[in-house]
C-alpha cells in the first residue's frame, strides 16, 4: 500500500489543529480526514481501519469526552496509536484513564514540530504494512479452501454417508476460522465459528445430512464467500452478525418448503461460480520473467537458424552445415536447461513469506491465553517449491497454535517450575541432503502421555489395554489420529480434534513424514521431513 494512501483521523473542531495537522501529516507522507462528531470517526475507523495510522482527538467534556470515545472503540481498535488534546493540567483520574485506555500521549496544544515527532514516533505505517501482507495472504489461502468448501458440500449432499467429504469441509471451515484472526473483524470471526458449529451438529448427529442440511451449509457458504470478497476489496460488507446466525435457524423453517426466488437466487449461483472459477497463484518476480522471456526468446531464434541451416543444405556444404546444426542443438539443450532451472525457481518461494504471519498470531493468542511467549524463527531465507510452501503455511499455524494452547505454560506455572515466565517457540528450517526438515519446538510442560492414553480411551479411540501396552513412541502417534484432542472443552482455538490429524493427513499429501517428540516438564517438538524423491521440493 502506498504511503499516501494512509491517513491521520482527527476528532475536533478546532481549525487551527486542523492546519496544523494537514501540514505536520503531509510532511510525513499522510493524508487527513477531519470529523466533528464521534459516531462518524467510528463509522470511519469500521470501514478505513486498515488505512488509519493515527487518531488525535480534543477532550472538550461533556460535549466530547475523548475518554468515553476512546473507551467505546477499544474491544475493536485498541491498536490504533491514540493522541488526546487536554488544555491545562492532567488530574490524577484522568491520568488513570490514560494508562487504561493505552493513550499514547496527551498534549496540552498543538505545536507543528511537536506533531511531526508525535506523529514520526507513534504512526502505525510499519504494522500496518505488515497486516496487509498477512491478508493477502489469508485471502489467497481462503479462496483455495473455499473451492474445497463447496466441491465438499455439493458431495456431502450427493452421498450423505460420505464421511470423507465431511471432514475435508470441517477442515476447511476450521483452517479457515483458526486464521480469521488476522481479519481483525470480530463478525466474520463469529459467523465462522457459528458455521463451525452448524458442521459439528452435522459431526455429532445432531442434524442429518439431507438436501435442506445441504442448502443450510451452502447459504452460509455464499455468504463467507461474500465476506471473503469484502476483505479482498477493503470494504466490510454491513451486516447483522446475530441475525445471519439465526438464519442457519429460520432456514431449518422455510427451505423444506419449495421457494422459487431462492432456488433461482442469482447471486448465490454468481458467487459459487466465480468460487469455483478461482485459481491458484504466486507471487513471481519480475527479474525471473525476464529471464524466462530472454531464454525463450533465444530458443526461438536458434531454433530459426537450425531451420534455415536445413534449408541451405547441398552436397557442397554438408559437413560444415552439419557441424553448424550439431552447435546450435547443442545450444537448444543449454537454452532448454536454463529455461527448466528457472521454472522451477518462478515455483519457489521463500520461506520468510510463510513465516511471516506467524509472529502475529502468537501475539495475539498468547495475550488472548495470558501467556509471555516469544517466537523464534531460523532458515526463512530457504527457497522451497510453492506446494511444499502452502503445506507448510496450513501445518504449521496448527502446530504453532497447538504449542500456544497446550504446550506453554502460563507465567506463574513456568515460575513455580524455575522456568523463566517467557516461554519460547522455535520454528527452524533446515536443507538436508536430499531435501528438508522444518521443526516447531517449544519449551513447555511436553506431551502428558498418561492423560494422552486417557483421553484416547474416553473417545474410545483404543482399549485401555491397547494403550498399557503401547511404547512411548505409540502414544505420542495417537494426537494424530483423527477425532483425537485433550482440551477439555471447545473454544475459538481448539478443542475439535482436528488439527493434528489434518497436519498429518496434509503432509504426507505430499510425501512427507511429520514426528512428534516431548520430555515432560522440558517441551515438545513436531518435525516435519520433506524428501526430493518423494516429494515436490525444489531450492535455491
């Protein structure tokens, strides 16, 4: 995104501040956009949050209590670097408020310079950068799902019984809400997960697959295809989150019967089509086409002057026209090479665009859990085929996530233990002889395997004779089994059972392997092994 694209909020009516404002937000690069009411710069902040580096508002109470503003956008835009204006002192409450509200300056009037420095030190440009990378990327990986959504639907409705085609939708549905996180719009996030539901009442036996389940599912699936496309355009479709969960309710009421202006909806048949249409893409650097282009280019010409060679052949020149031909195959082969060389790079990506997003999610989930967490990554300069690269992106966020929920203690545990309140995760990426190993390490409380064994057996997975007698090894095998997860109840961010079981199921897709290995009260490791000869990898 453009620098000037981003803009400086103002919340006053002060004209002065205004011009102060324009000139301090222009010499950084920043537009303004300037508001008298509250409920206006709120509707801005819902449509334009992505745009927005910086707010300042004037605290004038009662007419504008900026306190009261700031209090009322928190849950949603607490990340937006906040400026209040108070003239005169700051009392001791009003101090208290700040701390709370996370305010990152008060200023008592408006200076030229001192706004530039303000806004120079507190603007958000760089992370908002960053989210926009890490949208981009999800939108892609959601128009992937999506496909997958409804091929899975359209079977599942076609075979009721069809159990494969019920988790392949479950799977997708759950990558899909495990990463809406980065949306940071809390009613696509809901809506996802009330989907969700609506599958694990199908899983459980709650509702049964039928052509009225079916045209639930799909109704709910036009409709995150209709939010996915509102991100993708960066404008956030209005709607009633409750009112669209109830509707998974009303439709049970009214689809039995036949309605023809739903069975003829041209927008749900637009947007399934436009679904399905979708393809699959990369980001491909210009330098790379160019050489494409230039060896093509070069094969063609040879290729021109082999011709020609043959034309001109007689018995006069045979032997010195041959040995012209046997030089210019010979530069066909080499051209050839180079252009095989340089596809397979067009295929790779580095690993740092994979493991881009994950610093943010283990931010936000280790504040969402109360946990201290750092994550460290090593090897994101690794160039890897794009199909290892998107098994990578889906695998690892559930390893990640798994390690967060379970794995990490929280600071007073890990205290208790002598274990320092911050605990950490490791992702490395490793070139090997023949292909490459990526391991996501933590250092938490490791793998209870007795509680592993008992779960197992509560979800009748095994007998409790066949876990006694299983090895260690065994045991750790069972939390990819599909079905299988240790928390003791559902939530936003597991608990269902099926992320280690689509880990394994998605890299060994591809020919990999993925193990897990846990020392109590140390932590565990995941490694993931790709192998040339069995899978599609390339490097730099």
């Amino acid at each position: 995104m453009n620098k000037d694209a981003f803009k400086i909020a103002y919340l006053g009516t002060d004209a002065a501040a205004q011009d102060l404002l324009l000139h301090a937000s222009a010499a950084e690069g920043f537009a303004c956009a300037f508001f008298k009411k509250s409920e206006d710069l709120v509707q801005f902040l819902n449509e334009e949050a992505h745009r927005i580096v910086m707010v300042f508002m004037d605290h004038s109470p009662p007419a504008m209590d900026a306190f009261a503003i700031r209090g009322s956008i928190m849950n949603q835009f607490d990340d937006v670097p906040t400026v209040i204006k108070i003239p005169g002192m700051v009392r001791l409450d009003e101090m208290d408020q700040i701390i709370s509200l996370k305010i990152k300056r008060v200023i008592s009037e408006y200076l030229l310079d001192d706004i530039r420095d303000t806004i120079q030190k507190y603007n958000r440009k760089v992370d908002l950068d960053i989210e926009e990378e890490v949208k981009t990327a999800f939108i892609l990986e959601c128009n992937e799902l999506l496909e997958d959504v409804e091929s899975a639907i359209l079977e599942l409705e076609a075979h009721p019984s069809n159990m494969n085609a019920l988790k392949r939708l479950f799977r997708c549905i759950h990558t899909i809400k495990g990463s809406s996180r980065v949306t940071r719009w809390r009613e696509f996030e809901t809506y996802v997960h009330a989907y969700e539901e609506l599958l694990s009442e199908i899983d459980g036996g709650i509702r049964v697959v039928n052509h009225a389940s079916a045209r639930i599912l799909l109704e709910g699936y036009d409709r995150i295809v209709a939010l996915v496309d509102s991100i993708t355009k960066g404008q956030r479709l209005n709607f009633d989150v409750n009112q669209w969960i109830a509707d998974f309710h009303a439709l049970d009421q009214d689809i039995t019967s036949t309605n023809p202006a739903r069975e003829n909806d041209q927008d749900s048949t637009t947007a399934r089509t436009s679904r399905t249409q979708g393809t699959r893409t990369i980001n491909v650097p210009i330098e790379a086409l160019s050489k494409l282009t230039y060896y093509v280019s070069l094969m063609l010409e040879n290729q021109k002057k082999c011709h020609a060679l043959i034309r001109s052949l007689d018995k006069e020149n045979l032997d010195e026209k041959i040995h012209e031909i046997d030089a210019l195959v010979t530069q066909l082969q080499t051209t050839e090479e180079e252009i095989l060389v340089n596809l397979e790079e067009v295929r790779c990506v580095p690993l740092r665009s994979v493991f881009r997003p994950y610093s943010r999610i283990v931010h936000d989930l280790s504040r969402t859990l109360a946990k201290s967490i750092q994550l460290v990554i090593t090897g994101e300069d690794i160039r890897v085929d794009n199909t290892i690269a998107s098994v990578l992106g889906n695998s690892l966020i559930h390893l990640i996530r798994n390690s967060i929920d379970h794995g990490i203690e929280s600071p007073e545990a890990r205290q208790a233990s002598g274990k320092s309140p911050t605990g950490t995760i490791h992702v490395a990426a490793v070139r090997t002889d023949d292909g490459l190993t990526v391991t996501v390490e933590d250092d938490g409380d490791g793998i209870n395997l007795q509680r592993v064994a008992a779960h197992a057996v509560n979800r009748k997975l095994h007998t409790q004779d066949q876990v006694n007698r299983m090895s260690e090894e065994e045991l750790i095998s069972i939390i990819f089994q599909p079905g299988f997860s240790t928390a003791s109840a559902v939530s936003s961010i597991s608990g269902r059972g099926v992320g280690m079981d689509m880990v394994k199921n998605t890299v060994e897709s591809v020919g990999g392997i993925i193990r897990a290995r846990t020392t109590a009260g140390k932590g565990s490791q995941f490694i993931l092994e790709f192998h040339g000869k069995n899978s599609v990898i390339y490097f730099e």
